[in-house]
C-alpha cells in the first residue's frame, strides 16, 4: 500500500464520499502511479486525454450561457423601458 498512514485527512474522507474506489485506489496506489498507468493506458490505445478534451467542452458550454444570459438581461431591460413606456401613455391621457 502506497499510504501507510493509519490516519484519514478530511480531504480523503472528501474523496471517499465522492467515490470510494477513487480514494482505495489512490490511497493503495498513489495519484502519481495511477496517473502513470493512465498515460501509459492511452498511449497504448490510442485515446485522447479526456481532461483536455472536457475542459474546452466545459469552456465552450460556460460561452454559450453566457451570451444566452446576456441577451436575456438585453429583452428583460427591453421590455421593462416598453412596460414603463405603456404606462406612461396610458397617465398621460394623450388620444390618438
């Protein structure tokens, strides 16, 4: 076993809620062989690097949302000045 400690950190007990084969296999392992193995995996297989690949993903999702919530505030604040100007009208009692 990588970790011999018969201590458990707060972050390990982190790691374990979120999937207890990630903290076995990290705390038996270490990060920096499981890192290895992974490498070595895709270099034998010909797979790409998810992280990369789910960063730009993530990134590019994060864009998108952010035009959407812009152009939502854009008709929000369209609106809203068309309302006031609906009531305003409607107080001036100008006929047409």
């Amino acid at each position: 076993m990588k970790n011999e400690r018969n201590s458990i950190t707060p972050n390990e007990v982190n790691k374990y809620i979120y999937c207890p084969y990630q903290w076995y296999y990290e705390r038996l392992y270490g990060r920096k062989e499981i890192y290895e193995l992974r490498k070595e995996r895709n270099k034998k297989f010909n797979l790409n690097d998810k992280t990369l690949s789910n960063f730009k993903k993530g990134t590019k999702f994060h864009e998108a949302y952010y035009i959407k919530f812009e152009l939502y505030k854009f008709v929000k604040k369209i609106l809203a000045i068309g309302f006031l100007l609906v009531i305003v009208y409607y107080l001036s009692g100008v006929k047409v």
